[in-house]
C-alpha cells in the first residue's frame, strides 16, 4: 500500500496534469504544447544546443529542428553560433518569445482562476505555500523572473 506522501505527490501530479489540460482546452490555442514547453526550458536554461534542447523538451532532434524553424520565423528564438565549438548552435528564448510565453501563462491562470474564485484566505495561504515549495524544488520562477514571495 501506498504511503500517504506518495498518495500525495501522485494526487498532485495528476491534477496539476488535469487542470493544465482542461485550461488549455478552454483557451482554444492551437500553438503546440512542445512549443510552451520549449519556450519554457529556454527561460531557464537558455541557451541550449539543439540537442540538449531536444531532450529536455523530449522529443527527437527532427521534431525539435522543426520546432526551432517555427519559432525562429515567429521570433521568438535566435539561433547563433556555439562559441565553444562552431560546428553547433546555441538557442535563446527572444523578448518576443517571453513576451509570448508571459502572455500564455496569463492565459492560463485567468481560465483557471475562477475554479479558485471560492477559496477561503487560509486556503490561499496553504495554496502559497504549496506553490513556493514546489517552485523551490524544481527550479521554477513565475514568468517575471522573481521568485514567489513567501
């Protein structure tokens, strides 16, 4: 059986997995989820090879190619020469790019804000800190690059 601090993670997982989904099948956007995703690797990681970027988006190199030409025609990546070894290429999420991914978030929290209309203070209290430790451990900062206040 299960331990209660898996049964949690797990809930967690899921959940986060089910609200993401249905908020962005309210949206209607039609942009591709391993751009977000992409977009968002490069927030935090940029620059990044093609490869490297590949697998941290997961997916194969071809589809990540294909990725990196559509952003580079919207703007929202550069794409330059590896210092290190000109043989490769460095990705860089644009201003563009994250202005885009700021407004998706955006987005996002406001089609998901009103399953959250009815929370008390002290539900929002623990919903905070919720979210700072799980910004802690994965490295995440809100889209404006500052840390979530505790």
């Amino acid at each position: 059986m299960e331990s209660l601090r898996e049964q949690t993670i797990e809930t967690l997982l899921v959940s986060v997995n089910r609200l993401i989904r249905s908020a962005v099948q309210s949206t209607g956007n039609t942009t591709s989820a391993a751009v977000w995703r992409t977009l968002g690797i490069l927030e935090t990681d940029a620059p990044l090879r093609l490869g490297e970027l590949a697998v941290a988006s997961r997916v194969a190199q071809p589809t990540m190619t294909r990725l990196v030409t559509g952003m580079l025609a919207d703007g929202l990546v550069t794409r330059s020469v590896d210092p290190e070894d000109s043989r490769g290429q460095l990705i860089e999420l644009t201003d563009a790019g994250r202005e885009r991914l700021g407004a998706w978030r955006a987005t996002l929290t406001s089609t998901v804000g009103p399953l959250f209309a009815d929370l008390t203070d002290d539900d929002w209290d623990v919903l905070h800190h919720a979210a700072t430790l799980i910004a802690q451990r994965t490295r995440t900062t809100p889209h404006n690059g500052t840390e979530i206040p505790a």
